[in-house]
C-alpha cells in the first residue's frame, strides 16, 4: 500500500482524524504554555504574554491545516483555547475566589458545550466547512493563503483573545462575587442552553427534513438562535467583571472584545449564512422576511 493512499484512508476515517485532532490540540497547549514561561523573563504585561502564546499556537494549528489541506483543522480552537487559558491563570494567580469560580465554571460548560457540538458535526480530515472551501475554490492560491492566515486563523484568536480579556482582569482583581456577578453569570448559562437547545433541534431536523429551512422551536421565532447564545456568552463574562471590578471608569472600554464578537456575528457569520441560505434554500427568502434575525 503506498504511503499516499494510506495518508488518504486516515484522512477519510473519522476515529483516526478525531485522534490526530487530538494530538495537534495537546501539542499545541505545550507550544503555547512554552512560550508563555519563556516569555515571564521579559517584563512585558501578562496580557502580551498570553497573546503572544495564543498567537504561537494559532500558527501552530494553521501549519497542520496547511499540511492537511484543511483549514477546519482550526474550528475547535475557538471553544478549546478560552477553558484551558483561563484556568492556567486562575492556577498562577492562587485565586480560589467565588467569582473565579462562577466565570471558570460558565466558560467550561460553555467550552465543553461547543466543543461537543464540533466533534458531534465533525466528519473527518476530508471535510472543510463550506466557507473554507469557498474561498479556495474563488481566490487564487497566494490570495487564499493569506485570507486563511489572516482572516480564518488569526482574526478569530485575536477576538476570542478580546473576549477573554475581562476573564483574565477579574482573576486579576479577585473580587469578591455579589448579586450582579451571580446574575451575570447566570447570563451565561442562559446562552449555553440556548445554543444546546438551538443545536439540538436543527441537529433534529436536519435527520428529517434535510435541505429544508428549519423553522421548528426556537428556529422559529429566530433566524439564529445559536449565534445569539455565543453573543450573549460573551457579553455575560464582561458584567462578570464588571461586577468585581474596583474601578468601573477606567475599565469600562474591555467591552471592545464582546462588541467585536458581536460585529464578527452580525456583518460577517450571518450574512455569509443567509447568503449561502437564499441561493440553495428559495423558501428561505420568505423564511427571513417572516423570522428576526434573533430571537
């Protein structure tokens, strides 16, 4: 058997692609957390040394993707890297705080909750989300490398970064939780089980009525419930902080992550949905003009 069709048989098996998935995404925590410690020589801000780890990371991860010829190799990054970084500071910083705890908890639930939902869509090493695959086939192949580097890559670790951002602050501060951080924190457990739910049912109705506009649920009274939980998610982590923060007028503009994650959804994720909806789906036209974008 010659060494390209065996590379092909892996490729196309699920189990062996969930494995080499796996050990890209170990391998690349140790690269990360390598660079951090390295960096902690250097008097730079802690922030500038998570991002230049994240950063590190990122390229890591895109290399495979170059090697595979597949950019979703990058997809579970966006709910792995928050869970994991998050936690690794608490740890350094010592805090055990209730605040800490209640942000820690919801990323993870929120983590496990997204990263569950890829590996349950993920096919194999052969498959590339229908957006990847656009770009390839509609740019030239310099064009494509550097939209996959910059724009599929690096701009979403530089918003999840953003995202994080007040996370990182409220470890930072460790403030005492009150009524508001509880509140915020249910926010996001709200927006958890909203994308459960919302993935759940189309999940549903894709095994039934595949090729059809969902329209059942809370699909319904929405055209995209679940990019609402991922906006809410992040929204409810900044009150988090917000609510433990010692000084709110000087700490008021970290909200620039959450407000990028939000623009990320609304002017580019969603119009390239529905855009890609209308052309294969003519009921959906009727679908958008009847349904609000949220719910």
């Amino acid at each position: 058997m010659s060494s390209q069709s065996f590379s092909g048989r892996v490729k196309a098996s699920r189990t062996a692609s969930f494995l080499i998935i796996s050990i890209i995404y170990i391998a690349a925590f140790f690269v990360g957390y390598a660079v951090y410690k390295c960096s902690c020589i250097t008097d730079w801000h802690y922030l500038c040394r998570m991002l230049t780890a994240d950063i590190v990371a990122t390229i890591f991860v895109w290399f495979f993707g170059l090697a595979f010829k597949n950019v979703s190799v990058y997809d579970p990054y966006w709910s792995v890297a928050p869970p994991i970084m998050l936690t690794a500071w608490a740890i350094e910083q010592g805090n055990g705080s209730l605040s800490a705890i209640l942000l820690l908890t919801a990323v993870w639930i929120w983590g496990i909750r997204l990263t569950g939902n890829w590996a349950y869509t993920f096919k194999n090493l052969n498959a590339e989300d229908w957006r990847y695959t656009k770009y390839r086939t509609s740019q030239k192949p310099f064009v494509f490398q550097l939209i996959n580097f910059f724009g599929l890559n690096m701009m979403p670790t530089l918003v999840v970064f953003m995202v994080m951002i007040p996370g990182f602050k409220l470890i930072e501060y460790g403030g005492n939780a009150n009524i508001f951080t509880v509140l915020a924190c249910l926010l996001c457990f709200c927006s958890v089980t909203l994308q459960l739910v919302a993935d759940h049912q189309i999940h549903c109705f894709i095994k039934e009525k595949r090729g059809r506009v969902c329209n059942v649920g809370l699909w319904k009274h929405g055209r995209h419930p679940n990019y609402l939980g991922e906006i809410m998610m992040w929204w409810g982590v900044y009150f988090m902080f917000l609510s433990v923060t010692p000084d709110i007028t000087h700490n008021w503009w970290w909200l620039i992550g959450a407000v990028l994650n939000t623009c990320l959804f609304c002017f580019i994720s969603i119009p390239l949905m529905e855009k890609r909806q209308l052309q294969n789906k003519p009921e959906y036209a009727d679908y958008k003009e009847k349904t609000r974008i949220f719910i």
